[in-house]
C-alpha cells in the first residue's frame, strides 16, 4: 500500500506534515479530515518508503493481536466513540504493520459509507470468516460491542488452547534436537579417535563396535546427504499428497487415531467447534451460517465432513447430534450434552459448557502427556549416549581378557 505525505495544520494554526498510508490520495485525506482543521497537499512518499510497505507484507496478524484489538474497540464502542473514530486511534497505536494497513483501509472505507463488516471482509488475511461474521451480526443487531467481547473471548481460548498444545510439545522436541546433537557430535567425532585406538589393538572387535565404526564413517562421508535427501523428499511427498483431497482425508484420519495425540486431537476440536458454533448462535448468526463458519476452521478433514453432514440434516428438519454421531468425529458424551442442548432449546448455553469441560479436558491431556513424554524422552537420550559409550568400551574389555 502506498504512503503519502500531507501538509495539515491543527486548530491552533500549527503546521506538520504526516505520513498516512492509503489507496488513493483521497483517501489519505479523508483518513486526516477529523483529525485536522486544514489538509494541505498530498504527495506520494520515496521509493524507500515503498520499500519498506513491502517487507510488510510478509508479517501475519497473530489470534492474540486481533483479540486485543477486538477488546479495544468493544471498550471505545460501548464508550459512544464513532466507528471511524475507533479505527483511527487504534491503527495510530497497532504495532503490527499488516493489521493497521488493514485498518487504515477500513476507516477511508467506513468513513465512505460501507458497512464494517463488507470493508473487513475485503481483508481475509487480518479478518477471518468468523470474524467478518460475528461482526455482521453486531451490526445488524445493534450490539456490535457485546459480540466484539465474545469474539475477543473466543479468539482468547482459541490461543490459550493452541498454546496449551504447542507447550506439550515444546520440552520433548528440544530434548530431541539435543539428542541428536549429541549423537552426531560423538559419532562423528570421538569415535574415530578410538577408531584409531582398536587398530592398533589388533584384536577381533564386538558387532556393535562394529556397526558404530560403520555409522562414523557414513556420516562423515558424502554418503551421508542418501538418508537427508530421503528425508526431505518423503516430507515433500507427503506434503503434495496432503493437498490432494484423498490425501487430506486420509492424514487427518489418521491424526485422529495417532497414540498419544489423536485423543487430544479430538478434544481439542470437539473444544474449538463448540467454543465458536456456541459464541456464533449466541451472537444471532443463523445455525446453517455457523455450521460452514466451524466447517471451514475445523483444521481437520473428517471434521469438517462430519459437520457438513450435520448441516445437510439440518436442512432436511434433523438434529445436529445425530448427523455428528453418524459421522463417529466426536466422542459421545459431547454429542449427548449437545443433544440435551437440542431437545431444551438451550443449544448455545450447552455448547458453552461442552466447550469449557473439553478444554480442562484438553489441558489435563496436555499436562498428562508431558509428564510422560519427558521421561521417555530422557531415556532414549541416556540410551543413545550409552549405546556409543558401551560401543567403545567393549573393545578394551575383549583387550583386558586377552592380557589376562
């Protein structure tokens, strides 16, 4: 997006010159209008401002950024602060660079007379469906700050749940990388200082001492690029598969069935679809428009299928709990609870509760799973570092039976 510099001056005569990043040089001018008692020329701004708007284009607009930035525009909405108002002084203040682009834009763009929810749709990298959605609802309802809190509520687990899953993750893949630093470090190059050490010996070495000289010499040797190419092209194979439809299917099935993690898996999107279907229905999107809102950030295939069929039902006079149980994607306490929903005509109220058991749930899974990754982790460390270690030691054992 270009930037621009105007000539303004301020109530008191005061004159500056600001920088504003819009489309057009009207816009820019209306961005500054309310601002300004004077708007003077407006110029494009260097090359090396252009420059710089580019490298923005490769930052992303985190779940926390945009649920912050929902709290505060819910906060200086219910304070009878003017839509346009908002958006000015909460791009002023955005520290990410895509999202206050995206904001600029949307303030020329309201300010013009377009609805905030068609110039936030305009916007998918910084807006989701979801969002776009549940803003739509607040604007046609007239409670466009109550849903910006939801929202904000919602993109707030929505993180808490996808951090709660990373931190399962974060001790046993830097215990990994250690491990095999360490292996590679001792392979390749304390063992072919005892290599040197056993010819001399001259004595018949053990088949592991054996098999640990054979793996030094591969990995300090070209040969060792054969398992790393492999490596990269299975990882691609298996990339360009999962973007085939059969493809996706099948590896988000199977995400679902994986020990360990396909449990939490499925509690963690049994979490995410009631948490967001709950908070849409609640805020007055339609059951079928929040059925393809959850559909498309379902993260798995089967999910999404089964939601689809749940829709289809839906639309033939079916219940929601059915479809799903068909569909065998959620465990069956949450298709009770959402079937009790159903039949009390309380289905937003149970989804909320259904969302808030499974993501305790989610992090006793999480907490449970770390605390046995870790040990096992620490055992295949101490295995491997013991394996190397016994693989030199065993020569001079056979050399100590010899001289005695």
């Amino acid at each position: 997006m270009p930037t621009f510099i105007v000539e303004v001056r301020d109530a008191r005569g005061n004159a500056s010159k600001q920088k504003v990043e819009a489309i057009s040089p009207e816009q820019a001018r209306g961005i500054l209008q309310n601002k300004y008692s004077y708007i003077g020329n407006v110029k494009k701004a260097g090359i090396d401002l252009d420059l710089a708007s580019l490298t923005d284009k490769f930052s992303s607009v985190t779940v926390k950024e945009k649920a912050i930035f929902s709290r505060q525009f819910a906060a200086m909405v219910n304070a009878g602060v003017a839509i346009v108002r908002c958006l000015g002084v909460l791009s002023e203040q955005c520290p990410n660079a895509k999202l206050k682009k995206a904001l600029l834009v949307i303030s020329g763009e309201v300010q013009q007379g377009t609805n905030l929810s068609d110039a936030m749709r305009k916007h998918p990298e910084c807006f989701d469906k979801l969002y776009v959605s549940m803003v739509e609802a607040g604007e046609v309802g007239g409670v466009l700050d109550e849903v910006l809190n939801r929202l904000a509520k919602v993109l707030e687990d929505m993180a808490r749940l996808k951090n709660q899953v990373k931190s399962a993750m974060a001790y046993p893949t830097a215990v990994g990388i250690i491990a095999v630093i360490v292996f590679f470090c001792m392979t390749v190059f304390l063992i072919p200082i005892f290599a040197e050490i056993f010819q001399g010996l001259g004595v018949e070495l053990p088949a592991l001492t054996k098999f640990m000289l054979w793996l030094s010499s591969i990995m300090r040797s070209w040969k060792i690029l054969i398992p790393i190419v492999g490596f990269i092209g299975i990882s691609f194979a298996i990339r360009q598969y999962y973007k085939t439809p059969v493809g996706h299917l099948q590896i988000d099935a199977l995400m679902l069935k994986m020990p360990l993690f396909g449990d939490l898996n499925q509690k963690t999107a049994v979490a995410r679809f009631c948490r967001i279907f709950g908070t849409l229905t609640r805020s007055g999107v339609p059951i079928l428009n929040s059925l393809d809102i959850v559909r498309d950030t379902a993260g798995n295939q089967v999910i999404a299928n089964g939601l689809e069929a749940a829709k289809n039902e839906i639309q033939q006079g079916g219940m929601i709990s059915l479809a799903l149980q068909r569909e065998e994607v959620f465990p069956m306490l949450a298709i009770q609870m959402i079937s009790i929903g159903e039949e009390t005509g309380e289905l937003d109220s149970m989804m909320m509760k259904v969302a808030d058991f499974y993501e305790d749930e989610v992090e006793q899974a999480v907490k449970a799973l770390t605390s046995l990754i870790e040990p096992i982790m620490m055992v295949l460390l101490a295995g491997m570092v013991a394996v190397i270690l016994l693989s030199m030691y065993l020569p001079m054992f056979k050399v100590f039976e010899t001289l005695g």
